[in-house]
C-alpha cells in the first residue's frame, strides 16, 4: 500500500498499519523515523498531553474518582469476594494448614502483585479501558481486549446467579424458625430424603433448586429463583447504570460492611464451644505438604483468582485515577489487603466451623451412649465421657461392628468442610442453627455474601462496560442504555440457571468459561506489556506517575518469574482438562446424596466453544490487522503522524504542542518529556504545508548536531485549540 502526501510518494507499508515515512526527524544516519500510522480516533487515543507535560490524558471527558477513598474502596470490593470467604479456608484446610500460608505469601509476591502493578499502571498511564491500553500499545494487540471483555460477560452471567442464591437465603433468613433447620414432615413423618441426608442439604437440593437428577434434564424454570434472578440483574443495573458515578456510592456499604459482619461473627465464634479445635484444625502446619507441587499450584491459582486479574477492571479502575497518582502504593495497599482478609476470614469460618464439630461429636457420643446402656454395658446416657470411653475402649471389632456404633471423631468432622456453595449454604448454615438467635446470624451472613458478591459484581461489569464503551460506536449512546441491554442479555442466558440443572450449569461455566481464557489473557498482558511496550519504558512510566523507579524486584518478577509462573498455570489447567474426565456433583434424591457424573458429549462441546470464543479474538484481530483484511477498522481508521519506532509511553502525535513545561515531569527528553524546539511559525493559523514542515525539520536536524542527546520532537502541528487539525487522505485502504 502506498500514499502520496503533496506529491511526495512513500513506500509500500511494512504491515498493515503504517504509511509514508515524512522527513520530520533526522536520525543522524540519513534515515528518518516518523510514519503516517492509522491509530484509534483522538477520543480513545492518548495523543494529548494534560497540563503536566508528559502524561497521556486518553479522555479529556473520562470520569474519575470523586476522592482516594472512593477508589480504594472500590478496588477492595472487587478484589475482596466471596473467594476470601469459601474457597481460601477450604485450600488451607486441604493443603497442609498453616502450612499453606508459605506458598500463598510466595505467589502473592511474585505473582500477584507484580500482574496487578501493570493493569493498574497501565490503566492509570493511558487513561484508557482495557481495548484501548492494548489498541495503543499495538494496534496487533487489539484482541487482548476482546477476548477479556467476552470471558468477563460469560463470568458477570454466572456470578450474578450467586447473588440470586443469596437473595433467596437472604428472604428466608427471617423466618423463625430458619426453615432449614428442620425437616419437613408429612403426615408427622420426617420426609425420607430429608432424613437421608440433613436438613440443611434438603433445603438447598430440593427446597431452593428443586435439584434434578443430571444436567440433561432441566426440570424446568424454577420460578422463586427466575424472580431472585430478575431482582439481582435490577440491583446490579441500578448500581452500575452510571458508571462510578453511581457505583462509587455504594461501594461504601458492599466493600465496608463485611468487615463489620466478620468482625462481630469473630468475637460470637471466638466464644463458642469448640472454637479452638477448629483453628486448631486449620492452622496446624504440615508441611510436608508443600513437597507436593499441586500445593502451589493451588497457591498460585488462588492468588491470580482472588486479585480479579486479566477481566479488563483493574485497568478501567485505574483508567479514572489521576496521571500522578501513587499506583504502586495503591498495589501494595490493596494486596496486603486482600491476604489479610483471606486469613481473618479464615479465622472466622473455622472458628465457628470448629464448633458445629464440636456438637456434632456431642450428638455422635450420645447415639453411642444409648446403645450401651441398651445392652447394658452403661446405666445412664448421663454419665461422665470419661466413663463412655473405658467402655469403648473394651469392646472388640466384632461387637463395634455389629451393634453399629457410629464413630465420634472431631478430626473427621472438620475434614469434611466443604467449599464454594456447600460451604455457605450447607455447612455454614447448618452451624448458624445452633447458634442462638439464629435468625439473626443468618440475615447478617446472608448480607455479607450479598455485599461481598455485589461488590465483585460492580468490579467485574465495569470492566467489561469499559471496554464496550471504548468503541467508538458505543460513546455515542447514553451509559444507562447500553448498561441495560447489557443486563437483559444477561438475565436472558442466566435463565440457564434458574431450572432443575442450574447448580450444574453454574459449576460447567465456573470450570472453563473463567479459567483458561483469564490465564490466557493475563499471559498475553505481561507479555504485551513487558515484551512488546517495554519493561523500559513501563519502569520510565511508573516513575513518571509514582516519582520512584521500579527496581530489580519488580524487574524480574515482570520479566521472568511472572510470565513462568503464568505458564505453568495454563499449562496445568490444559493437562488437567485433558488427562482427567471433567465431572459435576449431581443430586440423587433418592439416596439423599451426591453423585459424581460426567458431562455429556454436548455439554463439553459447549464448554469447548467457550473457551475458544474468549481465546479467538486475539489471533484473529492480530491476522486481520497484520494482513490488512478488514477494509474498515472500527478501532483503528484515523489517519495521525507518530514515530514508528515510539510507544505509548513517549509518542507525541501531530496535535500536540510541545512549549509546555511542567516542574512535576520526572522524565527527560529521553523518555518522552517536553522538548522547546519550535519556530515562529507555529503562531500561524492556517494548516501547516509540506514546506512549513521541512523548515521545521531542519531545524530539528540543526538542533540535533548541537546536541547530540536530544531526542525527537512531533514537528508541524501546534495544539488543536490554536491550530486547525492536519489532515490527509488515506488511499487504497
């Protein structure tokens, strides 16, 4: 592809996106290195400077945070979610205890901070949505933002049916008595599958899903969950319609209310029966444990999944800081943040996890005590323990056996805790009916996991709604607008999840629509980041922002050991994929227990699609991009003047004036601060002609041997309020 610019004829292009080279920089070897490049439109570009010099503005119009507290309040409630409370407990409790800690702390270190510090960075630097930070990096890279805002909307539509479970629980909670605490009587009978199972298992199965036998049968929609579904989708509209103007507001009460809630469930669970054997339980280290290498590797997929990281939202949140806003502090902040709260959740559910065990030893021995004193061997179900375990340490196998005792070990019920779902609405439920004032507690757990859920809910759409309205398209359309067709498609394919299959369904999406192609996406960010923009000029970046260069440990954490680690985790999660038959727990109701079955041929086809849809994106817009097959490009069809060889972090486009100075600049000309070179004639009015242009290029070229440091500047065009905007046609597209 070729282009004439007043006559002057270029080249043929080196790909798809660059043009005429123009004589505007001499290099000093007779080469020049400004291209004419087709870049995404002024208002999703960085081409701007705001009044500090240096530092992109991408938006003039961008929202932005009303205050710090807003935003770090809005980053923990997205990073702190229900993750912290049912997943990281049970990781502890299956991975050597305290134990697990070692590996948690090490992949937070090396993994996780160093990950969050570039979407943050990249966010804050560019002032761009997660498709503009990688437009602008490449317009090759396009597709990163594709494909995490697809694998973010096939996330947003599952998580918000968690919400929906709890609204659910959340109503019931104020009955009394709970309505999970007993089971429902026919005729004054327990019913079987109730008695086959327990009470609070009969309420989730049966009462709240109406659980059916195998995914293949859907049983149907399931009306109280299709309108807990509808409320959910209402809340989360009205919360995100805005953007932060209206989500900011709440995250006061869905990012501080659940420390409220954990800290008075702490002093009520500290003070239980049994409190100290549940702790006990969790925090004993084994560490032998960590000789296995699945240890850390659930330490590492922990940590990448608890941060929110590669949906596009730490950039959008990033995107409405201010340029020179202390990003790594707030990194820092939020990651001890985040591990805190993991532990002192933690601490919470064990503590009263350790007392429903307690009891339930309790109920164990008094079954046992009753078969003694039915064959005699004890006079009362009223005596000492003491005495019940000198007998039952008299008795052989065969009279254990027969007689049927059960056995009473407290290490065997604190083994079975459970995570995710039958953590929160099985086990956790059944200990808060033993609590006194039930009632009470479950509308306060219920309220967490409501705030919890809406506040990673809020996280997760603003990423994705960032990204939609990063299109040129979609600025032109209200926010409320497009967030509600967001939300009513949303509704419309969460349907899914409101029939018989629904848990199943949920758990299908949970295993590959968020797993391989977040991996995938986050892999792709170091590397784009660090590889393709520079870890040069990323350092120069948070120095600029920060007023502190980034040293070795941020060096090779992005370098090397973030990208490894990054690696093995895609590579296990495929493995594990392929060498293991991927199954979900179905309901037997007839037994009153769950089963283990395969997904069908079908189903797995579908999960195959998934992960293809959010992993496609960016090979396919780096062939269309690469071979020019697109005639029309949405994101990239404005033709700018920008050196070739510069990036995001030091490009000037053609619209910028370079007579600002700023005290705050901590960058030199070398990395991309405000040169003074300039010419009369860029007090003129009218547009700037190819002369005008190689004057002001031999100027530069003369500046350039008195010295010989001094790094190029955008020549011939002033700022767009003095100066009418350079244009050119682009030809044979």
């Amino acid at each position: 592809m070729a282009t004439k610019v007043d006559g002057v004829p270029g080249p043929r292009s080196n790909n798809g996106h660059e043009m005429a080279p123009l004589n505007t920089r001499a290099r000093g070897d007779g080469t020049h290195g400004v291209t004419i490049m087709l870049s995404p439109p002024d208002r999703s570009s960085i081409g701007s400077r705001d009044g500090a010099g240096a530092l992109p503005d991408g938006d003039p119009d961008r929202a932005a945070w009303s205050g710090k507290m807003q935003f770090f309040l809005s980053i923990i409630g997205y990073s702190v979610g229900l993750g912290n409370i049912w997943r990281f407990p049970y990781l502890c409790q299956q991975n050597g205890g305290g134990a697990f800690l070692i590996p948690f702390m090490v992949m937070l270190i090396l993994e996780g901070i160093p990950l969050f510090l570039i979407e943050l960075g990249m966010g804050q630097r560019m002032r761009l949505g997660a498709l503009g930070v990688w437009n602008t990096i490449h317009p090759w890279l396009g597709g990163i933002g594709i494909s995490s805002c697809i694998v973010t909307l096939f996330v947003a539509i599952y998580y918000n049916v968690i919400i929906t479970w709890c609204f659910y629980y959340f109503f019931n909670s104020f009955r009394y008595p709970l309505p999970w605490g007993t089971c429902p009587q026919i005729n004054g009978t327990d019913i079987e599958e109730c008695e086959r199972s327990s009470e609070t298992a009969y309420f989730w199965y049966r009462t709240t899903l109406d659980a059916a036998p195998s995914i293949d049968e859907t049983g149907g929609f399931k009306w109280w969950i299709v309108l807990c579904l509808m409320l959910s989708w209402t809340v989360v509209f009205f919360i995100v319609m805005k953007g932060i103007q209206s989500s900011g507001k709440v995250v006061y009460f869905t990012s501080l209310f659940p420390y409220i809630v954990l800290t008075i469930f702490f002093i009520r669970g500290i003070t239980l029966k049994g409190a100290g054997a549940g702790l006990m339980h969790m925090y004993t280290p084994k560490v032998e444990k960590l000789l296995e290498p699945t240890v850390w590797l659930d330490a590492a997929t922990q940590v990448f999944y608890s941060f929110g990281l590669a949906f596009g939202s730490l950039i959008a949140f990033g995107s409405y800081n201010t340029p020179k806003n202390n990003c790594v502090r707030d990194v820092l902040l939020v990651s001890v943040c985040n591990a805190i709260t993991a532990i002192y959740a933690s601490v919470v559910i064990f503590a009263i996890l350790g007392y429903k065990a307690t009891l339930g030893v309790d109920r164990c021995i008094q079954v046992n005590k009753h078969v003694l004193v039915k064959h005699g061997l004890l006079e009362s179900v009223h005596v000492d323990n003491s005495e019940y375990e000198h007998v039952m340490a008299g008795l052989n196998s065969t009279m254990l056996k027969d007689w049927e005792f059960e056995k009473c070990s407290l290490e065997d019920q604190l083994s079975s805790a459970a995570e995710g779902t039958g953590l929160a609405f099985i086990v956790f439920t059944e200990a808060i009916v033993e609590l006194p004032g039930s009632p009470f507690w479950a509308v306060l757990f219920f309220t967490m996991l409501l705030s919890l859920g809406l506040g990673s809910q809020i996280g997760i759409l603003e990423g994705m709604l960032c990204t939609i309205f990063d299109i040129d398209i979609f600025k032109r359309i209200r926010k409320p607008y497009v967030t509600g067709v967001v939300c009513a498609f949303c509704f419309s394919v969460g349907l899914i999840f409101t029939t018989g299959a629904g848990e199943y369904w949920l758990k299908m999406f949970d295993s590959f629509a968020g797993t391989i192609g977040l991996v995938v996406v986050a892999l792709m960010e170091m590397i784009a980041v660090i590889y393709i923009y520079g870890h040069e000029k990323f350092t120069e970046d948070i120095y600029q922002m920060t007023g502190t260069r980034p040293g070795l440990y941020w060096q090779m954490t992005w370098r090397y050991i973030g990208p490894a680690i990054m690696g093995c985790i895609l590579l296990s999660s495929i493995l594990s994929m392929i060498l293991r038959n991927p199954t979900y727990g179905a309901w037997n109701g007839e037994l009153g227990v769950i089963e283990n079955k395969s997904y069908p041929n079908w189903v797995m086809g579908i999960a195959l699609a998934m992960i293809i849809a959010g992993v496609l994106p960016m090979p396919v817009v780096f062939l269309l991009r690469r071979f020019q097959i697109l005639k029309v490009d949405l994101d990239i069809h404005q033709g700018s003047i920008r050196r070739n060889e510069t990036t995001a972090s030091t490009k000037e486009m053609i619209d910028e004036d370079d007579d600002d100075d700023d005290d705050d600049d901590f960058s030199g000309p070398a990395l991309g601060g405000p040169v003074n070179v300039r010419s009369d004639s860029d007090d003129e009015d009218e547009p700037p002609t190819m002369g005008k242009m190689l004057a002001k290029q031999q100027a530069a070229k003369q500046q350039f041997k008195n010295q010989q440091h001094l790094t190029p500047t955008v020549l011939g065009a002033t700022n767009a309020t003095r100066k009418k905007p350079f244009r050119m046609e682009v030809v044979d597209f």
